[in-house]
C-alpha cells in the first residue's frame, strides 16, 4: 500500500502497512473509479478489553528474567520507530496510523494484576510496567489504570520498573515515593532528543525533553531512582547528542543511563522509510545506510546479543562515545539494588493479624 500524499499532522506514521495476519482489507487500487478519495479518518478511538493476565513473563537473553505488564494497548505518541508497532498487528489493526489511533484499554488491569499475585506459584520478580506501549500516555489521565496498578503493587510490596516519556507520572509521586523508601521501583525516562523540533516530527504526541528533563529532577529530588533510556539512537539523527543528552540528565540527578540502537523490524521498516523520506529528504538515503551497518546490512535484526547494541564500526563509535559520555558525567553513579523480600499476599497479611 502506497502511503497517503497528505501529511497527517500529529500522527508520526503517515499510513498503515499491510497486515499480514488479515486476508481481507479495504485499499485504493483504482482512485480514478471513486466519487470521492478513501480517506482514513485520523482521530483516536477507544476500545475495551478485558483479558485473564494481565503479567507476561519475560525470557530475554537482552533483557533477563523479569516480567511485563501493559494496561494500554497502540499508543497515542506516536513515536514513529516503537518496536511495538507490530504487536497491533495480532489484534487485527495496522501497525502505522492505527497503532497510533486504536488504542485497546484493559478496563481489568488492577484487579487481574491483584488476582495474579494470590497465585499460590507467583514467583517475585521485576515486573516492568510499560514494556510494549506508554502507560502515560494521554488517556491515561482519564482512566488511572496505571495509578491502580501502581496502587496494587504496592500493597503487595512488589518490585516495579516503570519506563515512560510522559511527564504525567509526576502525578502518582506520592506512590512512587512510598515504593523507593521499599526499594521497591526504578524508572526510566526515555529522552531520545533535545532538539525540539526533531521531537515533533519522531514522537508527536510525547512530553517535550524540557518537561522530561523536569520530570528526572523532581523524581530524584524525590529520592525516587531514576535511569535514562537515551534511546533509540538513530545514526545521522541523534547519535551526536549523546554527550549534551546525559550532561542534561546527570545535572538533574539521574543515577544512571542507557541506549540502544533502532532497528526496524517487521512494519517498522516500511513505516520508517516513508516517514524519513517525507520529512529528511536530503539525508534518509544516509540515515538508512548508517541504521542497516549496525546490523549486518539490514535494517531489522532479532539476533539475541546484537539487536539492541548492533555491530559494526559505527555501532562501535556509538558505545565508545556512551561510554565516555557517562563516564565524565554518571561517574559513581548507579541503581540501589531491590528488595525481593516484602512481597506478601493477602493471605500472608491475615495470617499476620493473629
């Protein structure tokens, strides 16, 4: 499917790739034959969903033993290289304009999350919160899935990492607070520019790096631990920031950063494309050959070990300038350790009464 020649302001995909798992979708193959253009209405819808689980278990080698959780599914950002594009293609939708603008809510999510910690088997591990799509994300004020969930956790003493580019989390900082003098929470603010107007264009819909900015200073003044994903980092986009990136974060507190390097699986490539095309024209063909020589030539990569740091000698002057940059500025810095040890159900907090 060719993309829409009008520019869809707000929205980062500019169109919705074919869906793989669909047999049958509407197209525009002859626009001679219409009355009319077929136009894609470009204003977010909301639909419910009420699963059993809501906690998956994750077995990265990238990312260790832990689990995730997601209260929301698409994301209303709009951040146009989100690996999590294509997961809305399982549900039926596309994984451009409708990842964006269909946005599936789990109305159950904080009382799942609850049922799934009185399972006799419940094994206490790290569970991230956000790890496919925002949970701040503008609906969120709405509905505080993510302010119960949080509220659920806590009263379970669980471990939680929380990774968000919105600055609405400064709402649940009397949560947060009480979970870090548990040991129980880490978050991370993903801050992939400090130029806003290329915010504007790679994530419409997210907070701006001043207000991000902000956010780390208020979580840290809070004693709240907080970690800077500087990520993605696209070659020829925003790999030079790196320096000026963590200088920024390390002077409003952050105890610690980290990166990793886009790649553009599945219908993030041609998702990509079109958008750099459109809206760097002059540089897209070298953004593209600088993102393909971190992986062995293409684009995407899924390889265990090398898909989140790449290869190569760009990838390697990459890390190189990371290092450097964190260690002049993050020197002694770091993430306190979490307590596995408070966890209790409500079984355990009755049998505590007597």
């Amino acid at each position: 499917m060719e993309a829409d020649e009008k520019y869809i302001k707000g929205r980062g995909a500019q169109f919705n790739p074919a869906n793989p798992y669909l047999k049958k979708e509407y197209v525009t193959e002859h626009i001679e034959g219409l009355d009319e253009p077929f136009l894609q209405d470009s204003k977010t819808e909301f639909f419910t969903e009420h699963p059993k689980k809501i906690v998956n278990s994750v077995e990265s080698p990238d990312l260790g033993l832990s689990y995730s959780m997601n209260p929301y599914q698409g994301c209303e950002h709009g951040c146009i290289y989100c690996y999590a594009r294509n997961s809305h293609q399982y549900w039926g939708y596309g994984a451009g304009l409708d990842f964006e603008r269909k946005i599936i809510i789990k109305e159950n999510a904080p009382e799942v999350l609850a049922k799934q910690f009185e399972n006799p088997k419940w094994e206490v591990r790290t569970i991230m919160l956000a790890g496919n799509t925002d949970c701040y994300q503008p609906i969120e004020q709405k509905l505080q899935l993510t302010r119960r969930m949080l509220q659920v956790v806590l009263q379970y003493r669980h471990p939680v990492s929380i990774i968000t580019k919105n600055a609405l989390i400064l709402r649940d900082l009397n949560l947060l607070q009480a979970l870090s003098k548990l040991n129980l929470v880490h978050v991370n603010i993903s801050i992939t520019t400090l130029n806003e107007q290329l915010r504007q264009k790679l994530e419409p819909r997210t907070a701006a790096a001043t207000k991000r900015l902000n956010v780390v200073k208020q979580l840290a003044e809070a004693g709240i631990p907080v970690n800077v994903m500087v990520a993605p980092i696209i070659p020829g986009l925003n790999d030079h920031e790196i320096p000026a990136i963590i200088k920024q974060v390390a002077e409003q507190g952050a105890s610690s950063a980290a990166y990793n390097i886009v790649r553009l699986n599945g219908a993030i490539g041609s998702i990509f494309k079109d958008w750099i095309y459109k809206n760097f024209p002059d540089r897209a063909d070298k953004v593209l050959k600088q993102i393909a020589s971190c992986h062995g030539g293409n684009l995407n990569d899924s390889i265990f070990g090398r898909r989140m740091s790449g290869e190569g000698k760009f990838a390697e002057a990459i890390a190189t300038l990371f290092r450097i940059s964190k260690q002049k500025y993050l020197q002694g810095r770091s993430m306190p350790p979490y307590n596995y040890n408070l966890f209790c159900t409500k079984a355990g907090k009755q049998m505590g009464l007597f």
